[in-house]
C-alpha cells in the first residue's frame, strides 16, 4: 500500500542501530515515504529538534547513553506537537502500555512489519494536523506580533507580560525621551535596555555607565569627561562617555544610587542636552538617547528624600517595569533549556536531558536573583553533571534550600499572625482546613504537579495522591 497522506517535514527515525536504520528506511521508500531522516545518536535528539522541524519521530526505546524511555517524557514536554511512535520488542509490551500511558501515540514492535508502521504513521499524521490547525489559530489569536523579533532574540521568553514589554518597546524606541527599566536584579533589564538601543533607530554606540558607588566627581568625569588641567593629574583633556555615545544610546544603570548632585547635573542632561565638561565654561550638546535602570523603589528613595522628584518625572516619561522571574514562571522551562544549551558548549559537553523533577521543582523555586540566578544554577549544574539524566544531585543549591526549607524555624504564636489566620479562615480553623488549604495551594504553585506540590509540602506524593483522591 502507498500512503495517502502527504507531509512536507520528514520523519525522524531514531535508533542507534545502523541496520534497523537502514532497513527500516528502505522500507518506508519503498512505500512512497521517502522524506526520511535518520540519527543514531539519542543524545543528540533534543538539540537536533531544535533547528530540524519534522512531521514525526519513529523512537527506538533501548538506546545507550540515553534510552528512549527517559526521552519520551521530554518530548512530550518540549514538543508537545510532535507525534512520538515508539519501537520495542516484541516481548515488552508492558512498556510499550506505559508509553502510550507517558503520551506515544503509538508503538510498533521490532522486528518492524512495514504495512503496520504505515499505519501508524497515517494515524498519527491525521491526528496531529488537527491539533497543528488548532494551535496555529490559537497562536494567531495569541499572537502578539511583533514587528521587529529579531531585537529581542537574546530574550527567551513566553511570557505574555514580557511580550507586552516587546510592543511597548517598539512603540516607544524611537521617541527622544529617557526610558526607565525598573525590576529586581537580574531580570534582564540591561538586555531589555540593548533591545531599545537597537530599535531606536540611532546608529551610535551603545555606552553602559554603572552610577553605583560613583561620587560626584566620579560621575560628572567618567560622564561628561574634562578639560585638560581640570585637576591635578588631568595633563590630557578626556572626552566623557555621554561623547562616546553621541548619536547612540547612554545607559545608565543603578541610577537609584545616583548622589544628590549628580541629579542636578542629569536633570540639566535631560532638560537641555548641554553639560559642561569639568573645569570646562565651554557648554556641550548632546544628542544620545538615554536610558536608565534601577531594582531599587524611586518612589520609596524620593519619600525620603533620596531621589528628586523633578528627575524621576523626567526619566519616567517612558517607564518599563520587568516582572521578577517568580511572577513569570512559564519561562523557567524554556529559560532552563536556553542555559543548558549554552552551558553544555561553553564546557564542551552534551546538552544533558533534565530530570522531571529539575523542571518540576525550579518552576516552583523562588529565584531571588531572577535569570541571573537560574543561569548560574545550570552553568553550575551542567559543570558537574557527568552522563544520563540532569537530576537534582547536579544542583546543589537547590537541593540545599529544598532541604532546608523543610528546617526552617517556625513562626512563633503572636496576636498578628493569630489575627490574619482569624481573618483568613473567618474562626480558628481545624487541621483539616489548614491542611486542604495547604495542599490546594502547593497544588497550584506546582501548577497541578503532583510530585512537586509532595516535595513542597515535605509528604510522600503516593500520601499526597490519597489525599487528593479521597479528601474526607
Ligand atoms: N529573558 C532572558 N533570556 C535570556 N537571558 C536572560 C534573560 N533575562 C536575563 N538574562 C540573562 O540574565 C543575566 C542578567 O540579566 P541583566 O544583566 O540584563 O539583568 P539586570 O536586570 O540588568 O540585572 P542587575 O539589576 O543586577 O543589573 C544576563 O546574563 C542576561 O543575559
């Protein structure tokens, strides 16, 4: 039998055997399918899928290195639109029911019957071009176009609200007026800064001035540079950065450490784009965009009195805020694969495959160093992962601050908190609704993942399952 169905991206067969490669291949030619594409090496499948689109993957499951059993879950979770077929022995279909369980959409056994592979092919074919015609309209009406992608392409996200951030930026880039980049530390707010640069449309340099620590002379000098014979010590004239800069973009990072006077000097930046160099009478326009950031709360710092009022309205006139990485946790899957990847070519070694558990449980983590965290986290991990499977052993921090948050000490009884727990359940609650409220909530922090939410809630998930099934 020929099949009827036509596909435009190849089928992945993967199978480290190179005979059953090549036999299966010949096999599938010589019933008309002869878009096929082969790897022999399963180490290699993730990373292989990300820069090769195909319509199918045909899975051996005993593989060395990593077997297609530990692949499946991976697949299922990374590529959620690719049908999976899986290859076993004739003897094992016990495993064979437990992928189809883990989300194959088929097995066939070895040695393979062409006609029933076919089949299977044709199934899964059909099947998954409703679900693609169902998920490209989805993304269409999800879509939130942007005009120019390629200016956030060092940004991994799928988080709405950063895409949200990527439209107002590009509504915003080309405007004159300062921008502030507000968000705790390490979420990205120097990138989010560089993706402006880029859009603004000024072909300029891009000059970064980090305020903290600086002193006034510090930051009218390394700013606005000097005249020669400024100061002792200034036997040559020194062009500032803010020159550097000209027809680009300045950045100024930690500008809530800004001291009183190099706030005046800023304000007069902005309001005029003149400066003085120092010991210069010698007035200097500029034309640079500037752009500023801090993690610190300007309102806070201008209630007492820290920040100046009159320069915070100036630099908000386009204000950007980042959400921390904890209140986007959808990107903690994709940030994960991003930094593994470059972990594992940075040292030289393969991408490894993460445990569920890693994903499960960085998705629930708090992050308080945002992306800077995470990266560091994978780079750590991937440095001491050897073979098989990236589980929680390689990530020591974690598992330190897993364990020990089940140490913590307890809070002790105050008026406050009996208070809020009046307040919260209406009376003095029993164990019982304490308990319902604690396993609902780690239920929804895991978002519904049942070993995790057992993890955090420091029981056995098969207690955690009972419970869940029989809450009485
Ligand atoms: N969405 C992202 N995708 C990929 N990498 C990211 C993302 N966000 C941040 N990073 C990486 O995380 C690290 C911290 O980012 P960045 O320096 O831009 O943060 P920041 O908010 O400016 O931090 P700080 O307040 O400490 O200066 C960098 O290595 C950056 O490349």
């Amino acid at each position: 039998m020929k099949t009827k169905i036509n596909f435009q991206l190849p089928i992945l067969l993967v199978d480290d055997d190179p005979v059953v490669l090549e036999v299966s291949m010949t096999a599938l030619e010589s019933e008309g399918i002869s878009n096929v594409v082969t790897l022999s090496d399963s180490r290699k499948l993730v990373h292989f899928l990300e820069s090769n689109p195909v319509s199918l993957i045909i899975l051996d499951l005993v593989m060395p290195h990593v077997s297609g059993m530990e692949l499946l879950p991976v697949l299922i979770r990374d590529f959620p639109h690719l049908p999976v077929i899986v290859m076993t022995s004739n003897d094992d279909l016990d495993t064979a029911v437990r992928c189809i369980k883990a989300g194959a959409t088929d097995y066939i056994t070895k040695p393979m019957d062409v006609e029933r592979l076919l089949l299977s092919v044709e199934k899964a074919l059909q099947v998954n071009e409703l679900s693609t015609e169902n998920r490209n309209l989805r993304e269409y009406l999800l879509n939130d176009r942007l005009e120019y992608p390629s200016a956030f392409e060092s940004m991994v996200t799928t988080s709405k609200k950063m895409r949200a951030i990527f439209q107002y930026i590009e509504v915003i880039a080309k405007s004159d007026q300062p921008v502030l980049i507000t968000g705790e530390t390490g979420v990205g707010k120097e990138l989010i800064a560089r993706a402006i640069g880029e859009l603004s449309g000024k072909r300029g340099a891009f000059v970064t001035v980090n305020a903290a620590g600086l002193d006034d002379n510090m930051f009218s000098d390394t700013l606005f540079g000097h005249k020669r014979g400024a100061f002792t010590g200034a036997d040559q004239a020194r062009e500032g950065l803010i020159s550097t800069a000209a027809g680009g973009t300045l950045f100024l990072d930690e500008i809530g450490d800004l001291n009183e006077m190099s706030q005046v000097k800023l304000l007069r930046l902005i309001q005029e784009n003149e400066f003085y160099p120092v010991g210069s009478d010698i007035i200097k326009r500029t034309d640079a965009r500037l752009l500023v950031a801090t993690n610190q709360d300007l309102t806070k710092l201008i209630a007492s009195n820290k920040f100046r009022k009159d320069l915070y309205y100036r630099l908000c006139a386009h204000h950007i805020h980042i959400p921390p990485l904890s209140e986007r946790r959808e990107d903690i899957p994709i940030l994960l694969d991003h930094f593994l990847e470059k972990a594992s070519k940075s040292l030289n070694k393969p991408k490894p495959v993460p445990s569920r558990e890693v994903v499960a449980l960085l998705s629930t983590y708090q992050f308080d160093g945002n992306v800077r965290e995470l990266h560091a986290m994978v780079f750590d991990a991937v440095a001491r992962y050897s073979t098989g499977l990236l589980t929680l052993e390689s990530f020591a921090g974690l598992f330190a601050n897993v364990n020990t948050s089940l140490d913590v000490a307890l809070p002790q009884p105050s008026k406050e908190l009996d208070e809020s727990i009046y307040e919260f359940f209406g009376r003095f609650p029993t164990i019982k609704e304490v308990e319902d409220y604690l396993i609902s909530s780690a239920m929804n922090l895991t978002s519904g993942n049942q070993r995790s939410a057992a993890m955090l809630l420091g029981i056995a998930r098969q207690t955690l399952s009972k419970r869940l099934s029989n809450p009485a």
